[in-house]
C-alpha cells in the first residue's frame, strides 16, 4: 500500500482515525470548520478518495481498485468540486444549480457520488436555499463535503442539516515539529516567526518559508530602522513595500508587533509599572487598533500609499511620545481624508 497515499498531517489525524472507524460515511453531508493554512484539503482528499475506493478499509482507500486508479488520474466522474470562480467574490445559484443537474444523472461507477464544496460560507443567499433543497432530500449514495474557515457566516438552516466536524488548530509543537521534519535546514527562530505571522498555520508557515517572505519581514524591519533613524522618509520605506507581490502583509507585521509590544509590558518584572510604561501600553492597545482599521481601509477604496505612510507615522510616534495617542484611524471623518 502506498503510505504517502493515505497519510495525514500529524494534527488531522485524530478525526481521521475516527472517521475510519466507518467503512462507509454515516451521513450525507458534512460540514468541516477548521482554521486556514492546516490542510483540510489533504483530509477532504483522504475522505474522497475512500469513499470512491470500492474496496476501503478502516486504514483508508485501497488505492488499487478502479475507483482509486481514476482519481489519482483526478479523472472521477463520480467527484464534484464546487468552488468560487476565479474572477468571482461568491459562488453563485447557476453554479449550484448545474452541480444539481449533474447530481441527477446516475453515477459512473455504480457507487457514491462526493460533492465538495469550499469556502462553503462565500454561497449568496438564493444559492444557500438551492443547496438546502438538495441537502433536505438527499439523493442516496451521495456524500456532501462542505468546508469553511468561517462557519460563523452559515445559516442555521445549512448547518443542521450536517453533521459537523470541527478541526482546531495545531498546538504550537506540534506545527513547530512538523516545520523541523519539513524544513531540516531552517532555524528554529524562523520557523516561529513564520508561524507567528500565519496565525500558527503550519502550511501557510512554511508557504510563507518556501517563497521566501522573510525577505521582505527582514526588508520591513530593516525600513522601519531607517525611519527611526531620520534616513529614510515615510513614503520611502512604504515605496519599496509596495514593490512586493502582496503588500497587505504589512498590516499583519505590524499587528504582531504591537502585540508583543503590549506583551512586553504587561509581563514586566518591575513591581510597579511606571507611567510612561503605563502610556506605551495604552498606545499599544491604541496602534493594534489601528493596524486593524488601516487595513480595513487599505481594503477599501483609500490611498494606499497614504494609508501606509501613515500607519508608519503613527508607529513612529507611538515608540518616541509619552502622550496618549490617538489613531487617525479611529475617526471615520478622518479616514474619509485618507481616501
Ligand atoms: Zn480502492
């Protein structure tokens, strides 16, 4: 048997082993919750390719019958992967009413039929309601798998009509051991940063490795020294950020930054925390904020460069004053200047 086949991340297996108690799925649609960037793709994945297996066992998919050999050709016609369209910001009812049109011819191979749909949350309205028809009379032999990172924006209605299962996010060791195994010639240090900045993310880590974006952490605190410095400008340091490929990541940089800003002080060791200390943690709760609300408009329709430059300002100020500051960010009159 091919191990790699059927292997799982070390965090998904838990719900692995317990769905593999069944040889065949109990119900007919579920719902996956898990954070972004661990790979529920690979569990989707493991689900599909037993329940096409005609011969599964409680290790998973045979991966020698003719089921198996089709998908990993990824030419079942008994699979169906629903998504948003490229250029799209929802999935639409055509799309889910062409998936049900499908779902009505009888299957190819005699045996299930799995739908998959993902970012199961970015369905508008009329194509929830098609989805809820098709799930209140489910067809036999069918096995709907709907996944989300945001299940919080799924109507009642959807999410009573499958059995849900819920993946938490890895333990920080257990992202940090799988990085090692992956990445043996990374430093431990760089691994946590890259973690840090994707939210504890293991995938998303080691994207954020393997694509070499600590170049441009590296770049960013490199340009906020300058500024600090008096070396640079503002709108020079934010120049060369704008070059990356997806400068929105600033935005995270910073927050973490003002996290283990106000970090640092609440876990002070002095006694009494004297008041500027007092002040730089109010500022830091302040500039979180901020770094929220700066990207909300950066998202929008502001300046982006303005909306950079003056998040930088406001970082500066926050290190250098013992006054409470306030972010420009917090007044909507003034967010409507930055636009
Ligand atoms: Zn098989």
């Amino acid at each position: 048997m091919d191990s790699v086949m059927n292997s799982i991340y070390p965090w998904l297996q838990t719900q692995w082993a317990q769905w593999n108690k069944h040889v065949r799925p109990l119900g007919h649609a579920y719902l996956l919750s898990s954070p972004k960037g661990i790979g529920i793709e690979q569990f989707v994945a493991r689900v599909l390719q037993k329940t096409l297996c005609h011969q599964p066992t409680t290790q998973g998919a045979c991966l020698q019958c003719q089921g198996c050999r089709l998908q990993q050709g990824n030419q079942h016609p008994d699979f169906y992967h629903l998504t948003r369209l490229d250029d799209k910001k929802e999935i639409n009812v055509e799309q889910v009413r062409t998936l049900v049109g499908k779902l009505n011819e009888t299957s190819h191979q005699g045996g299930y039929k799995v739908i998959w749909i993902d970012e199961v949350e970015l369905l508008n309205q009329s194509a929830f309601n098609a989805l809820l028809k098709t799930l209140e009379e489910p067809a036999p032999n069918t096995l709907f798998l709907l996944t989300t990172s945001d299940v919080g924006r799924l109507p009642e209605t959807i999410k009573s009509r499958c059995q849900q299962l819920n993946f938490p996010p890895p333990l920080l060791k257990e992202a940090v051991d799988w990085l090692q195994l992956a990445l043996p010639q990374t430093d431990l240090k760089l691994i946590q940063r890259a973690l840090r900045l994707n939210w504890g993310a293991p995938l998303d880590a080691l994207a954020w490795i393997e694509t070499k974006q600590f170049e441009e952490d590296a770049q960013w605190k490199e340009g906020l020294s300058q500024l600090q410095q008096g070396q640079k400008t503002a709108s020079q340091v934010v120049a060369l950020w704008l070059k990356w490929p997806n400068p929105v990541v600033v935005f995270d940089y910073f927050y973490l930054w003002s996290v283990s800003a106000v970090r640092s002080v609440v876990y002070a060791t002095e006694q009494n925390v004297r008041l500027e200390q007092g002040v730089f943690l109010q500022n830091g709760l302040a500039f979180q904020q901020a770094t929220l609300q700066a990207k909300q408009c950066w998202q929008g329709n502001a300046n982006k460069e303005l909306v950079l430059e003056t998040l930088c300002l406001e970082w500066l100020e926050v290190q250098q004053s013992s006054e409470f500051f306030k972010s420009v960010f917090q007044s909507n009159y003034q967010k409507g200047m930055l636009s």
